[in-house]
C-alpha cells in the first residue's frame, strides 16, 4: 500500500532531479544567471527569482524540522546567512551549491519523517503575518506544488529565450 510517505520521498527525489536538470540547462545556456534581467516578472532578475524560490523553501523545510523534531539547525547546516540588503548568493556557483545541499536535506528529511507526521498540524504565517493552522500533508503538497509552479516559471522564462528545456516530467525523472 502507498503512503504519504512514500509520495513525499517520490517527490522530494523528483525535485532534486529536476532543480538539478535545471541548474544544468541554465549553467550552459545564460551567462551570469544571478543578474540576468527579468522582463515582465515582479521579480526582476533570475538570481531574485532564484532566491525567492530557495528562501521560500529553507522556510517551509525549517517549519517541518521544527514540528518533526528532526533535531537538526537547518541554517548551520546550510551555511545561512541573510543580511538585509544582500543577495543570498554571490555568484550562481554559489547558488547551486545551496539548492543542491538544501535538496538534499529535503530528500534526507523526507527519509526520516514517520507516516504519523502528516496528520499533525502546522501554524503557517503569511507575508501580512495572519496565521493559519493546516494539516501537515496538506501543507507538505504545497511546499512541492510551489516548486512545481515556480520551477514553471523558469521553463517559460527559458522558453522565450529559446533555450530547449524539460525538467517537469516526474515519471521521465524520478
């Protein structure tokens, strides 16, 4: 019988593969990532976007550690460090070593976690600051339909620079 579990872990290994194709395909096709120009996107270079994506994930990944008590300091782990004002990155080597190792924890973290994890519940918190409760699974969905949906994004973006791309076929990948 299938678990959640077990869908989880499928997705996390997609979504290594599939940020990993992607990185790829960006390294060989666009010179300095980080600062190339966005054109009618609210964020307005790949390397924001990017960030966006990576810190959204480190937050959500955090949020679950915490509930899971996986006992571990994702931001160490992670050489994290925001200073207000800076990019996350310095360069997009730097980047795809923290995607890479943020993955990586993901599959690591979704290895670990017991069945019993998803039917608890979780306080998230908009940008506005109002809060929610949600059950896990629920929430564990979104985190992995978010990277689907940005991960979309950049396949349009590479699109209309013409820049073959296929990362986003889970049965090809996993």
């Amino acid at each position: 019988m299938i678990t959640i579990r077990d869908i989880v872990q499928y997705y996390a290994r997609y979504n290594l593969k599939a940020n990993t194709r992607m990185i790829a395909i960006i390294s060989d096709m666009i010179q300095d990532p980080i600062n190339s120009p966005l054109k009618g996107y609210f964020l307005k270079a790949l390397g924001t976007l990017l960030e966006h994506i990576y810190l959204a994930d480190l937050s959500w990944l955090k949020a679950f550690m915490e509930l899971g008590n996986y006992g571990k300091d994702i931001e160490e782990d992670l050489r994290f460090a925001l200073e207000p004002g800076k990019s996350l990155f310095q360069n997009f080597e730097d980047f795809t070593l923290k995607r890479q190792k943020l993955d990586m924890l993901i599959v690591e973290f979704t290895s670990k976690v017991e069945e019993e994890f998803f039917s608890k519940k979780l306080t998230i918190k908009n940008s506005e600051g109002e809060e929610a409760e949600c059950e896990v699974w629920k929430a564990i969905i979104q985190f992995f339909n978010r990277q689907t949906h940005y991960r979309g994004q950049i396949s349009n973006i590479l699109d209309q620079l013409h820049i073959p791309n296929d990362f986003s076929n889970m049965i090809l990948i996993s």
